[in-house]
C-alpha cells in the first residue's frame, strides 16, 4: 500500500495485481507534480476532465469528486483504478468514467491531463482521436519524469494540438503545457499500421499483421518472435492454443495456419494488443475460423487444465522499471491452464535465466532452440 498526499485529500493506493512483495509505487512525481500544479493554478474543474495514460488510477482517484474520465489501454491499470477508487471512495467509484483507448472518446474536453507514454505511438493516436473534443478554451497538461518526455514528444503536442512548452523539472519530473490552436488542420491519425511479414518465418511467411498504436515492436517484426516463429511446435488434430500476452497475434495467427483443427486464445493486458490480434488473425485465417479474444489479466480466467499448448514471449519490464513479476505470472498462470501433458514455449533473452524459473515450477524444462541472444524453451505439465 502506498500513502499519496495530494490537494485533494491522502490516499491508499496500489498497483495491480495487489502483492506485499511489491516495492513500485502506485504513482510517482509526475502524478504529484501535475495534481499540485492544478491545485496551485486554480484550474476550472467544473467541466469534462479527460485523464489519458493514467497508469495505476492515482490521477483519477485524485479527482475523483470531478467526475473525470479515465482512458487508458492497460487492463490492469483499470483494475487498479477500480480497487483505489472502492478503497478511498467507497461507493462512490461510478464517479469516474471508465473508457479504454479502443473506445470513443467523449465529444468535448474542457481540461485534458496526459500522463506521457512509453509509446509515442500510442500518445500520437491518442492525440488524434481526442483533437477533436478539443476546443479554444481547453486546459492541456501532461506530466512525465524527464526521461520519458523528449522532443519528439513536444512535437506531437505541437503538431496535432497547438503551441507546447515545458515547465522546469521537480523532482525529476516535468509538466507539459499546450495552447489549444482552432486553426490547426486536422489530419486522421495514421495508425494502425500494416506490414508484410519475411518469407522465412515458416507458416506465417509473407502474412499481413496489423498493428494498432502502442503495440510492441509495431513498424517491423521483433527478433525475439522471429525466433520463436522459425521453430514453431510441429502438431496436429484438435487443441486448444493459447498466445499469452498476444501483441498483434502473429505468434497464435502462425499457430493456427500450421494447425487449422486448433482452436485459438489471444490475451493480452492491452486493450490495443487484442484489437490488433483480433484484426491480423481475421485477415489471415478468415471470419469463421474458431479463436477467442481477450484482454485481462495473463491466464487468471482461463478454466484450469483446459489448454494443451501455450506460447509466451514474456515482456521483462512495467513501464520504466525492469521486473520478471510479469514473466513468473505468466508461467504460473500457464501451469494451472494446462492439461497434464500440456505444453508451455517461452522465447526470451538468454540473460533472463528463464530456464530456472520454469524448471522450478514445472519440474522441467528443455531448450528447444538457440542463438547468442535468444534461448526457445519448453516446459511440460506433468
């Protein structure tokens, strides 16, 4: 639990899903930084308050007696919002208007608060779908630590809403302030994107992948995948397949040509991810082939031992901060899904010594692949 003192009142909050071994706050110096800064600048509060990028909730619980939006593409940042705003709102969380980037965005925005992005790409689409709701009189700030906002992050302020200009940096933090400009033309956002995927991929070769804003490696297929897709399992007949933390679904897309009897699950924790999944899968294997699309939190719904085959390519990082909690969720969570005999392939950086981690849980586990950078391993449900 972490105790934020804020204009507004203090609150308890976390981050989600809630774990005592958990040391990463639930907000930082830039959430400080802009809520401080609104409360000092006297900030009209009155009309439609938009919050994008708010990672764990701080922002919204904060201003939750605004009645703010909240849009955001993480599923468990959104959860955690809903367990900070029961915590320190009780029966009050319908004060908060809960919208993810895949939905449409309210039609006018009096004051809109950014928490900047590790995506550009993200925050550049984001922008663009809210330009409009935009108007002369709209407040504009976005806060970050100093390393997330750069100059190409100015720009896309500049270029899609108006004239931008940055405050001094506290705390390692800084505000981002924006002039709305009526006159500026509006120009439709250019995501998503769409590629070609190499010829020597295997079952996917020469495949169309689609990829909304924000999703891992969007402009070019990422090494770590390549590598798992070039040594893909070789089955057959009816199974159920999992692509855990889906991305755009190329991996479960390459799993399903292989094996058309295979039934498919995408999950992800992106709202953008299983958009781009859903997109790349229908293009490829059609309307009618049997898949699922999910977004939530890793395997945590999935029916135990229901699934005969999972692939990962676990993300080893949060935000700014570099942590193997995902990965090991997602192990465990992978464990309990599957059927006895059922299998689990993980792709990652040699470095990460995911073979003990798997080993451990499973009992087992096999190096199926290698190079200097990657290592494919499999760990079997017993």
């Amino acid at each position: 639990m972490n105790r934020f003192s804020t204009p507004w009142g203090e609150l308890d909050l976390t981050r989600f899903p809630e774990d005592p071994r958990d040391l990463l706050r639930a907000w930082d110096a830039a959430d400080d930084y802009l809520l401080r800064h609104l409360a000092e600048s006297g900030t009209d509060l009155s009309g439609t308050v938009a919050v994008v990028g708010d990672r764990w909730g701080a922002l919204a619980t904060a201003l939750a007696a605004h009645h703010p939006v909240q849009i955001g593409d993480s599923h468990l940042g959104r959860r955690a919002t809903l367990a900070n705003l029961a915590r320190n709102h009780p029966g009050q969380a319908d004060r908060v208007t809960l919208l993810t980037t895949r939905d449409t965005p309210p039609d006018r925005v009096d004051v809109l608060l950014v928490r900047v992005p590790k995506s550009l790409a993200l925050l550049e689409d984001q922008l663009h779908r809210l330009a409009p709701a935009v108007h002369r009189d709209t407040v504009i700030v976005a806060t970050g630590m100093v390393t997330e906002i750069h100059t190409s992050t100015l720009k896309l302020f500049e270029a899609i809403l108006g004239p931008t200009r940055t405050s001094l940096a506290v705390r390692k933090a800084r505000l981002v302030h924006t002039t709305p400009d009526p006159g500026l033309a509006r120009t439709p956002s250019p995501w998503p994107l769409r590629y070609a995927l190499p010829e020597d991929i295997g079952a996917a070769s020469g495949r169309t992948v689609t990829n909304h804003a924000g999703v891992f490696c969007a402009e070019r297929l990422d090494i770590g995948t390549r590598f798992l897709l070039r040594h893909l399992p070789r089955r057959g007949g009816p199974e159920t397949v999992v692509d855990l933390g889906c991305g755009n679904g190329v991996v479960g897309t390459a799993a399903a040509l292989a094996n058309p009897a295979a039934e498919l699950l995408f999950l992800d924790e992106s709202y953008q991810a299983v958009a781009s999944a859903e997109e790349t899968f229908r293009a490829n294997l059609g309307p009618d082939a049997p898949a699922r699309f999910e977004v939530g939190d890793g395997m945590a719904d999935v029916a135990p031992g229901s699934v005969d085959l999972v692939l990962n390519n676990p993300p080893f990082h949060t935000h700014q901060a570099l942590t193997d909690a995902t990965a090991w969720r997602m192990f465990t969570g992978a464990r309990r899904a599957l059927r006895p005999g059922g299998e689990l392939w993980v792709v990652g950086n040699r470095h990460l010594g995911y073979h003990v981690k798997l080993k451990r849980l499973f009992g087992n586990c096999r190096t199926v692949a290698s190079d200097p950078k990657f290592v494919l391993l499999r760990a079997v449900r017993t």
